[in-house]
C-alpha cells in the first residue's frame, strides 16, 4: 500500500523540488508520520498525503534555495523512456520547464506545478496550500510573468530530433567544428553542473562559436572513448556517457525548428546515480 502511494506522491514532489533523492526523502519523512499519527479524523486518505507531501516539498525548497550558492544548479535528471515502474510520468515536467522553474519562488513553483501539469482549480490549490484563491491566481499570474508565458513540451520526440543527436555525435567524434556549428541556434545556451566536488570547465556558454569550441574541448579532454547510450530524459532527447559502466555525464537537448537551443551538461555524481546502468 505505501509502495502504491509513493508512485502516486512522487510526481507533487519531483517538480517542486528537482530532485528524485530529496522527493523520495520527503515522501518517507511524510509517510512514516502518518504511521503513526490518529487517522481518525482523516476522510480522505491521499487527499491528505498529497497535501501534506506538496506542502513539505515547499518548505524543503524554500531551505534549499536560502543556501543557495551562485553556481549554475540543474535538476537531477529522470528517465522517462521505458520507465518500469507504476508512476505517471506523463505528470512529470520536462527538462527544460524544470530549469526555468528556479526562477520562481517556492509557492510560485507549486501553484504554477499543480495548475499546469495537475490541472488542479485555484480553490483546490488555495486548499492545499493554505491560502485564499486570489493569492493562487496572483502567484499564477506572478510564475507566468517570471516564465515568459513559456510552456511545458511533454510530447513524443519527432525522429529528426534523434538524428540531430547522431549527426551532433558523429561532429564531435571527427572534431568537425563547422558541421557542429551547423546545428546549433543562434541563441544556443549550453549550462553545466558539477556539484560540490567537481569543477566544471564553465558553467554557462552561450553562442554558437564559444559553445562549439567549448564541447569539442570537452569531448577530446573528458569524453572521448566513452560509450554512448541514446535516451529520453525529462521527455526530451539525451546522451549518456559511460566509463566502465559508471555514468560521467548527461547531456540534455532542446531542439527547435531542427536546431539546438539548449544543452544541460550534468557531470555531477550524486544526480546520476538514478541514472546508472
């Protein structure tokens, strides 16, 4: 039973924090007080995990952000391809809607989350939250303004995004620095996150010229020789690479009108973990 209401909670929590390890602490943490707490005045069983579990997740973010540093910090990855499991992660947001969420504050970020990926009415988020509607429709009004209206993509991936990847690959490998080039937007914005413990080459690179010179770098100094596995992460295109089996680095894309816009480099070992073959 609390399997079951784990793979339900783990959507409210995953989005709000970015983090599948901090979902599931606060899963547990909300779980094992419910073991223990009177039921009896409980009508609604996972109404009441659900509330309990988005309002946890709040307050854990809002700790997080207090001690914040300035380094660039990427949500720890999640597959969605072939996922084996019992949860919905049509409910999941994508990738790249995760990382504009960090520029809304924790409330802004749930009632944005459970408007649009859960398709809660402003009186049920205000009654899970613990305030009036009008606030849920100004903090809506507040998370679309800091977001640029932007929308979530949740939809299958087009085949010419995977043969992008390949040619993308493919560019890399022969240390083509025009072919490379030639995929890549104008606004191309590449975001690195290394963690704690290891140092990223730079942790932000936009345009096309410094972006291309930066990955061919990077591939030839810390990538070359390692397998590479094609996968959907967050329901976009991806590329794992792999030393002996252990995961070095996750490469997010989006792509639009067949170019690549975005590329999120995560070589930090603790979000891979979830990641490992």
């Amino acid at each position: 039973m609390l399997k079951n209401y784990h793979d339900i909670l783990f959507p409210f929590a995953y989005n709000i924090l970015g983090s599948s390890e901090d979902a599931k602490d606060t899963i547990q943490d909300i779980l094992v007080k419910y073991l223990i707490i009177d039921k009896e005045h409980i009508e609604n069983e996972i109404g009441y995990l659900i509330k309990s579990v988005i309002n946890q997740s709040i307050n854990v973010k809002k700790k997080k952000k207090a001690i914040a540093t300035d380094s660039i910090w990427l949500p720890e990855p999640l597959s969605t391809e072939n996922a084996d499991d019992n949860i919905n992660y049509n409910e999941i947001l994508s990738y790249s809607m995760l990382t504009l969420l960090e520029k809304l504050t924790a409330k802004e970020r749930a009632v944005f989350i459970l408007k649009v990926a859960f398709d809660y009415s402003h009186k049920e988020i205000a009654e899970t939250i613990g305030f009036t509607i009008e606030n849920s429709r100004k903090l809506l009004s507040r998370a679309k303004i800091k977001l640029n209206n932007s929308k979530t993509k949740n939809n299958s991936i087009p085949k010419n995004e995977y043969q992008k990847l390949k040619q993308y690959i493919e560019a890399m490998q022969n240390g083509n620095l025009s072919a490379l080039e030639k995929l890549l937007s104008k606004d191309i914005l590449l975001a690195a996150d290394g963690g704690k413990n290891i140092k990223v080459v730079r942790e932000l690179t936009s345009g096309i010229t410094n972006t291309s010179k930066l990955l061919l770098y990077v591939y030839r100094a810390f990538l070359t020789g390692l397998e590479i596995k094609h996968t959907i992460i967050n329901h976009q295109p991806a590329i794992l690479f792999y030393q002996n089996e252990v995961l070095k680095n996750c490469q997010i894309f989006e792509i639009e009108k067949n170019l690549i816009v975005n590329i999120y480099s995560i070589v930090d070992p603790n979000k891979l973990k979830s990641l490992s073959l």
